[in-house]
C-alpha cells in the first residue's frame, strides 16, 4: 500500500509537469545514466539491476524525446558548458554479454550512442565479476548454510529462498565495505562449500567476448571505457594494487582498441569507494573523466573524475525514472538529507 501510494504520488508529480519544470531548471547540467543487465523478460527477483528490453526501448525513446543524447566523449568535451542544454550519454557498467545480445539492438533501432565498461579481466573469459558470482554461488547453494567463522563472520543458513536473499544481500554489502583480500579469501570458501554454478547462472551474468566488443566498435554506436580489472573496489586495496587495477585496465583497452582516450567507472561507484590518489592515477593515465554512481546530475564545473550518474535499476516505473533524470528525485534527497 505504502509503495502504491509512492508511486501514484510519483506520477501527479508528472502529470502537473515537475518533470518538465526540472528538465527546464536543470537543461545546463549533464545527464549521465548508467544501466547494468539488460533481460529480455523479467530478471530474478532478487537480482534487482537488470531491465527489461521493453522498458530499456521506452527509457531509451523518452530520453531522446526530451534530451540530445551523445556519446559520452562529447559530453566530457562539449556538454559540461552552458553552450548545449539538455544533453544526456547512455552508459553500461560491467561488460555482460547480454549488452551485446539484448541491449545493443535497441540502441541501434533508436540510434543511439552508448559507452560499455569493461572489466578487462573478464573479458574474453567465462569467469563471472566477483559481486555476480557471490550472488550466483550463494543463489545456487548446494548446502544449506555456509560456515564463515574462520574469515570473522557468522554461519549463514541457506535452506530457503528467503534466507539465500537475505544472505545474497547482506553478505555481498560486508564484502565491499572489507578489504579486498579479505573479499577473496571468503569467496574461495564460498566457491569450495557451495559450488559449482548453474550453466544457466553463468549464462545470465556472462561477460562480453572481445569479438563481440570489436564488432560493438565497428558499429560507430558503441565505445569503451575502463571498470578496472577485477570489479575491485579502489579504496579497499593497498596503494601498489589501487596503481596496478587502474593502468592495467587501461592500457589492455588503449592496445586492444587501439585508442589513446580511455574513460573510468569506478567499480560500485559511491563516495567511499574511490579517493584523490584514484583520481591522480587516472590523470596520469591521461583518462578524460571518471564516472560515480552517485546519484545527479552534472554542472559545468563539476569535477570530472568524479562525475555523477543516474542508475537505472530494474522495476523502475516510467514516472519514477522521467522524475530521477531531470534531477527532481536527486534534489529532493537532498534536501531530505
């Protein structure tokens, strides 16, 4: 009832033109939106950052009703000054092959440009991105609990749906917050006592082959970017580690697509998950801006390593994402906070 009141709230905000009025007050600033998944039907329920092709298709047409969409390049180049209004890029973090398979003949009906992520390390491979496989090997339970005592934590019952979400849940939020060898060492715990994977859960979260990011390249449509090596969070490695996830990924991408401008997406994306000494790096690296997932949209002065996004999660209504893109939602959390 609660959620049904949100959501019709959400929607006479629309039909008494907020969304219009924001798109208005906020046509200077650059909207940047990020999707992950894209399924051709409903997704797990849990797994909740996959949408559907259907709505990608009516997401897609709105936003380019109401924005001048353009590659991401000449947002970074062009969009973060007063000159272009209403100017949106269309992003997808982590390289799953369903970009290529569901996502990409949208984009190409609608025409319009997008930049994929990679996480070099999977490209190419069947191995899953270590969040994915967290909550596929935990998903996918072939105990009905597993025993962490011995890396800090508690034992976690996996006898029922609820209790696998819950563990889905809870457990991959801890290993982020953790250090990253403390992530690894628990993972290979998870891999011995609950393995082996379904072939169709691989199937869902399979990365891109690099075939099919080239052939993505010679459409014109697609480009690519960095999302590190190993999906690991920056600030949770040591400084050596942090250098090394961020040059390596970048200069497999300068060679393999043969280009000299490689833009970043820091892996989970929030305040705390990257710092200054990333951002350097990434100067160095001559990268010419790197993308958050926090939550708005971007002014000419923003600051463009840490540029803000609007992720797109799935089940989002119609009324919810037109409010979230002209910076509405945004900027009424802030004001809450």
């Amino acid at each position: 009832m609660l959620y049904r009141g949100k959501e019709l709230t959400l929607r006479l905000l629309v039909t008494f033109g907020i969304a219009r009025l924001f798109r208005f007050l906020n046509r200077k600033q650059a909207l940047i939106v990020v999707y992950h998944g894209i399924v051709e039907g409903p997704g797990p329920p849990w797994y909740g950052v996959d949408v559907t092709m259907s709505e990608l298709r009516w997401q897609l047409s709105y936003l380019d009703k109401h924005y001048d969409i353009r590659p991401l390049r000449e947002v970074v180049d062009d969009t973060l000054s007063p000159r272009s209004p209403s100017l949106a890029a269309i992003t997808f973090d982590d390289g799953f092959a369903n970009n290529y398979d569901v996502a990409f003949p949208v984009l190409k009906e609608r025409n319009v440009p997008a930049t994929f992520f990679l996480g070099t390390g999977n490209v190419g491979t069947d191995s899953l991105s270590w969040p994915e496989e967290v909550y596929a090997l935990l998903q996918d339970a072939q105990a009905d609990s597993v025993d962490l005592s011995a890396h800090g934590m508690e034992s976690w019952p996996l006898a029922t749906q609820a209790q696998r979400d819950f563990a889905s849940v809870t457990l991959l939020e801890r290993l982020k917050r953790g250090p990253a060898a403390h992530k690894d060492a628990v993972l290979e715990t998870l891999r011995a006592e609950l393995g082996p994977l379904r072939p169709e859960r691989t199937e869902q979260f399979r990365p891109l082959s690099w075939e099919q990011v080239h052939a993505l390249k010679e459409t014109g449509l697609v480009d690519f970017g960095s999302h590190g090596v190993s999906h690991d969070i920056l600030t949770r490695l040591e400084p050596e580690a942090m250098a090394r996830e961020i040059r390596t990924s970048c200069e497999v991408l300068r060679e393999r697509l043969d280009t000299d401008r490689v833009n970043y997406a820091y892996p989970n994306g929030g305040p705390d998950d990257f710092d200054e000494r990333a951002k350097e790096i990434l100067m160095q690296e001559g990268a010419p801006c790197a993308l958050t997932t926090i939550e708005g949209l971007n002014s000419p002065d923003e600051d463009r390593h840490a540029l803000k996004r609007i992720l797109v999660l799935a089940n989002v209504s119609r009324a919810r994402f037109a409010l979230l893109c002209c910076g509405f939602i945004p900027w009424l959390r802030s004001i809450l906070r």
